[in-house]
C-alpha cells in the first residue's frame, strides 16, 4: 500500500497533539473565547500565503460549499469548544485521551455512511486504539478524581470530531472538492463562529486576556489549524477514510507524551500498556488495512 497517507495522517496527529496540550496552558489566565478567536483568525492568516502559493482556490457547487460549513462548524467549532471546556475541568491527559476516541466513531461513520469496505483488521485497529486511550486514563487508586462532566465533554468531542472529520470531508472529496477550498471554507466558518461568540461573551462580561495566552494561541493556530489541516485533508484526498481514522489515534500517544514535557503529568503503568495497544493498532492498519 501507498505509506504516504499514513505518514500524513501521523504528522497530522503530531500537530494537533501539540495543538491539543498548549490550549491548557493558555486557558489558565485567557478566556476560551478570546483564545479560540485569536487562534483561529491566525490559522487563517498563515493559511492565505499557503493558497496564493499554491495557484489559489477552485469553489465548487453550493451544496458542497454547505456540507463543508456544516462538517467545519460542527468539528472545529461545536467539536472544539466541548473539547476546551473540557480541559478545563478534567487533566490534559484525560481529556486528549476520551476525545481521541474518535477513530472509532470516524471508521464506523465511514463504513455505515459512506459504504467503505468493512474489514475486520480496521475495526481491530480502532479497537486497540480506543482500548489503549482507556488505558492512558487510568489512575492509581485514590490519586485521581474525574468530575463527570468534564469526562462527557470529552467523550462528546470525540464523537463530533470522529464523524465531521471523515463524513462531510470524504464526501465532498468524492465529489470533486479540493482539499485548499475545504480547507479554507472551515477557517472562515470557525472564525467567524468564534470572532461572533467573543463578540457574544464580551457584552456579558469582561474577558480575560493575557501575552502569553495570545502566544499561545498563534503557536496552536499555526499547528492546529493550518499545518495539521493541510496533512489530514492531503491524506484523505487519497486514502479510505476508515483507514485513516485510526490513524488519528497517535493524537494520544503524541498528546501523552507533551502533557508529560509541558504539564508534568504523571504517566502510570497503564499508560505504557495503553501506548503498546495504540502503537499495536496503527501498525496493523499500515500493514494490513
């Protein structure tokens, strides 16, 4: 099989893992609605110069304009602030790990709303990989509380993130899109979304707003937004979405790791066993999906 999508998908992960854990770090002193607006408006600041360089952007038919708003707005919009209120009530490494499972919602998705082949080697790998971030967030005995809510945002997050990062996007793909027009329908969308709900927030109260959560913010929408975006799209382009899907689940492992280095999380024995499980799954996808 071609690895090249593999590989995209991977460095996909590794960008928005790095996209995923310095959000915490920028939440602790700016409010989610400055942070979001500011990351994504920079997202699409460095994505422009990307489009002129590359001959500009080829709109297609109104509908597929309309699925890609709705796939934008639910997964990086609706998708992200769950995840973002999220980790502001539960551990990084907790909450990466309940949003990343969503590779098993994305392979399902793709099978039962695209009519993609189901093999059972694929649902193994999206096993391993959903079994192993379970295992990333589990604790020692009384070392840990999780507040429920913050656990079923996560959850909810991945469920978004799961099926509008492969249903609307594979669609309007098959369909003739390209992926720069996908790709900058879904940073208009998210910024305006977010620029309105700032907008929104501030008329309530008074908004918290730091340097350093503005620094933040541009690092994340250089990773997250633009660089990520542009390696996930490129390999849905030309590789199964339920291939891919699992894929994504290296966002843990990856998120795992820089939680570690950048949060001082500490790992667990389970943690290990559940890096094993997820490495385990993506090799299988690579060499037998």
């Amino acid at each position: 099989m071609n690895p090249l999508p593999i590989v995209l998908a991977a460095g996909a992960s590794l960008f928005w893992a790095i996209s995923l854990v310095i959000n915490k770090i920028a939440l602790r002193d700016t409010d989610i609605a400055v942070y979001a607006t500011i990351r994504s408006l920079f997202g699409l600041l460095f994505f422009i110069p990307y489009v002129l360089l590359s001959g500009g952007l080829d709109f297609p038919e109104p509908k597929l304009i309309l699925i890609a708003i709705i796939g934008g707005f639910l997964d990086s919009f609706i998708g992200e602030m769950l995840y973002l209120i999220a980790i502001s009530k539960i551990a990084v490494h907790k909450a990466t790990s309940l949003a990343n499972t969503a590779p098993f919602w994305g392979v399902s998705a793709a099978i039962l709303l695209l009519g993609e082949e189901a093999k059972f080697v694929v649902f193994l790998s999206a096993f391993l990989v959903v079994w192993g971030a379970y295992l990333l967030t589990k604790r020692e005995e009384n070392c840990f509380y999780t507040p429920k809510l913050g656990s079923i945002l996560a959850l909810s997050a991945g469920l978004i993130w799961g099926i509008a990062e492969v249903i609307p996007t594979k669609y309007c793909f098959n369909h003739g899109m390209d992926p720069l027009a996908y790709q900058f329908i879904l940073m208009v969308v998210i910024s305006i979304a977010w620029g309105l709900t700032g907008l929104i927030s501030r008329a309530k109260r008074r908004l918290k707003c730091s340097i350093k959560g503005v620094e933040v913010a541009i690092l994340s929408g250089f990773f997250g937004s633009f660089i990520g975006w542009i390696f996930w799209l490129s390999a849905l382009k030309i590789e199964r979405a339920s291939l891919l899907s699992p894929i994504r689940g290296l966002v843990v492992l990856f998120a795992f790791f820089l939680s570690i280095l950048f949060l001082k999380e500490k790992p667990t024995k389970s943690s290990f066993l559940g890096m094993t499980a997820i490495f385990a799954g993506v090799f299988l996808v690579g060499i037998w999906g």
